[in-house]
C-alpha cells in the first residue's frame, strides 16, 4: 500500500474518532475568512473546549459513510468545508454563528446532532438558545421559586402572631 492511502486511513480514523466524541458536529463553510479572523474564531472555540479542523470533503465523506450517517448527499460538501466537534450540543453552533454575523462570510452547511443529520436551519436554532450552564440555572431558578414562595407565606404568617 502506498504512504498516501495510508495518511488518507489515518486521516479517516482521526474524523471517525472526532464525530463519536462530539455531540454535535457542526460542517461550516469559512471560504473568505481573514487570518485574523480565523485565528480569533479558533481561540473561542479552543475556549469553550470545540475543535475546530479542516479536512478533504472526500475523506469527511468516506468518514461518516463508514459511520453509517444517514441523509448524507455529496452536495452536501460542496466547496471548502470547516467541520466544528463539540461535546456540548449548543456552544459549537453559538460561538460559530457569534462569529458569522461579525465576519459575514461564514455560514451553517449542515450538522449531526447526537448521531442524525440535521439542516443548517436547526443549527440556527440551537445557536439562540442559551448556554448549558444557564439552561440550568433556569431550572433550578423554577424548582427553587415554590419552596421560597412557602418559605415567605410561612414566615408571614409567623410575623401576624
């Protein structure tokens, strides 16, 4: 076997491992992006624990066709293609689309949430929402109202006597 092929396995295995660590693989196309741009949209992204890679489109594609993805289609990776590996579902999507509206040049092509395909709108959609760490402050903010509500009417209550 040539040394070529050999990288391009290497190169297969390296993708496969990436999308079964990451809950979310965000496939973006950066084409016009500064150096400098780039470069502080890698530092955000290392940041918030997201790798960011570009790989072949044909080598991406053998890649998830060997992970069995459904809906793929090779239109899919037309034109150059950045890939974004997150173990968190919202934080790749958020900190790419912060960037996009700054940049202009950069956009959502498709993702794979926890294992199924998803459109470019969805990844729009899990840009907007917050962060995990508010996400969980919410709910403990609403399992923690009834209990200071009892609280206050209790302590009412123990002031009138």
């Amino acid at each position: 076997m040539s040394a070529n092929l050999e990288e391009k396995k290497k190169v297969v295995s390296e993708i496969i491992n990436n999308v079964k660590s990451a809950n979310l693989v965000a496939f973006v196309d950066c084409c016009g992006v500064t150096v400098d741009e780039d470069t502080r949209l890698r530092k955000s992204l290392r940041e918030s624990n997201v790798k960011y890679k570009v790989y072949k489109n044909r080598l991406m594609l053998k890649a998830l066709q060997e992970l069995d993805v459904k809906n793929l289609d090779e239109k899919m990776f037309e034109g150059p293609t950045a890939v974004l590996f997150g173990e968190d579902e919202v934080a790749p999507a958020k900190i790419f689309n912060d960037a996009s509206q700054d940049y202009k040049k950069m956009s959502f092509k498709f993702g794979i949430l926890n294992g199924e395909v998803i459109s470019k709108d969805k990844l729009l959609e899990l840009a907007k929402l917050p962060s995990k760490e508010t996400l969980i402050a919410m709910l403990l903010g609403m399992l923690q109202a009834p209990m200071s509500a009892f609280a206050r009417a209790l302590n009412a209550i123990a002031e009138q006597k």
